[in-house]
C-alpha cells in the first residue's frame, strides 16, 4: 500500500493545509461511514427522524468547523475519531441538530431513504450503541470490500463466478461440494479451488487496503484486521 496517497493520510493533511483533495477525502469516507454513526444514535433511544437531524449535524459540524483540530493523530483510528467525536456532539451541541434542520441547509450526506428500515433489521436488543456502532463499522468495511471485488470480477467477465462464490469469502454461506459448485458454474471442481483461493487472497488484500484507509500507519493494520473480525465473529455477518 502506498501510505503517501491513502485516504485517512489526506484527511490528516487537512489539519496543517486544508485542500479541496483533502476535504474530498474526508467527505468520501463521511459518506461510506454514515450509517454506522446513525445506528448508533438512532439506539440511544432518538427517533428515526431525530437521528436523522442528528447525524446530519454531526456532519455539518464535522466538515465546516475544525474538528480535526482536536484530533489526536496517536488514536489513529478514523472509526474512533467519529464515535468520540460524536458522543461529544451529543452531549453539548444537540442544539444545533434543530437549528441547523431550521436553516433549511444543504445535506451534507445522502441518507438511504429505508434507513430506519435497515435499523430495524440490527440486533439492538443483544447490543450497546458502542457495539452496534463498531459491528457496523466492520460490516461496512466488508460490505466495500466485496462491492470493489465485484467490480473487479465484472471487468474480467467473472461477475457470475463471483455472486456465486463471494459468501465463502466472509463465512455467510455454508461450505458447499465443490462438486456442486463446478455443476453450478459449469467448470471443473480444480477451477472452482483456484477461483476460491484467488478471491480468498483478494479479499483479504482488498480489506487490508481499505482498513489502511482509515488507520494512521501500516503497523496499524493488523490489530485492526483483528479488530473488526472480532466484532463481527459473535453474531456473524448480517443475512443480506
């Protein structure tokens, strides 16, 4: 990985040289990353549209005001940043959340529209905001992991190969016969271990990256690949 160009390295830039680069970095991964912010205000107990108002905010603030200004950069991890930087928006400038509904202002993320939907569908009852949030953090890391994957395999004229296989990857399907699977795509059992094991590796390369994205340095990455495998290994990955 090329530590110079990642992402969270860009946003961090952004506190000594503010660049449109910078602050394009910082929206992208705000955009990626909103949903797990949301579920966990919406389970201190706010209603779907507070949560809403409240999320939004939170990103207003985040992206017009110099937030990164108190950013520890020794934290290094972008999932902690948020959530401590949210739980301190909650606790003194809910306020805002109204007034800045009441300006009538530009969103500063798009909000699915079945959100509370999706919300609905968590484990809130075996979890705490502070575990929701991190499962879904993890949850997004795959879920971006797998959809440039996907991408990938479609360029190479794979993507049939690829929505059959991809549930081996993160243990949502149950092992199936290679047999079965070779009879399924039309191909060999050996074909069928290769594409296996190569999505395996990619996988695991890609999620690598994408975790890079968001951690301070390189020697972060492992503790935090077992982080969010952590999180995730109790109640598995989600059913869709």
């Amino acid at each position: 990985m090329r530590w110079a160009t990642t992402s969270w390295t860009q946003v961090l830039a952004a506190r000594a040289a503010p660049s449109g680069e910078a602050r394009q970095a910082l929206e992208d991964l705000c955009q990626a990353y909103w949903y797990p912010l949301y579920a966990f205000v919406r389970h201190q107990g706010h209603d779907p549209e507070e949560a809403r108002d409240l999320t939004q905010a939170y990103f207003a603030e985040l992206l017009e005001k110099d937030y990164l200004a108190d950013f520890d950069p020794k934290l290094g991890r972008f999932r902690v940043f948020l959530k401590t930087s949210m739980k301190h928006f909650l606790s003194k400038e809910r306020e805002k959340a109204g007034a800045w509904k009441r300006g009538g202002r530009t969103r500063i993320v798009s909000l699915d529209a079945d959100v509370e939907t999706r919300y609905q569908l968590e484990p809130v009852d075996r979890l705490t905001p502070e575990t929701l949030y991190e499962r879904r953090w993890a949850l997004t890391l795959v879920e971006r992991v797998l959809a440039k994957i996907r991408e990938e395999q479609r360029e190479a004229g794979r993507e049939k190969e690829f929505d059959r296989l991809k549930g081996l990857l993160t243990g949502q399907q149950p092992r199936v016969p290679y047999r079965e699977l070779a009879a399924e795509l039309d191909t060999t059992e050996d074909a069928v271990k290769a594409a296996i094991h190569r999505l395996r590796q990619r996988f695991g390369q890609r999620l690598r990256d994408e975790i890079g994205a968001t951690v301070a340095s390189p020697e972060e990455v492992d503790d935090e690949v077992r982080h969010l495998l952590g999180v995730i290994a109790p109640w598995g990955p989600p059913a869709s």
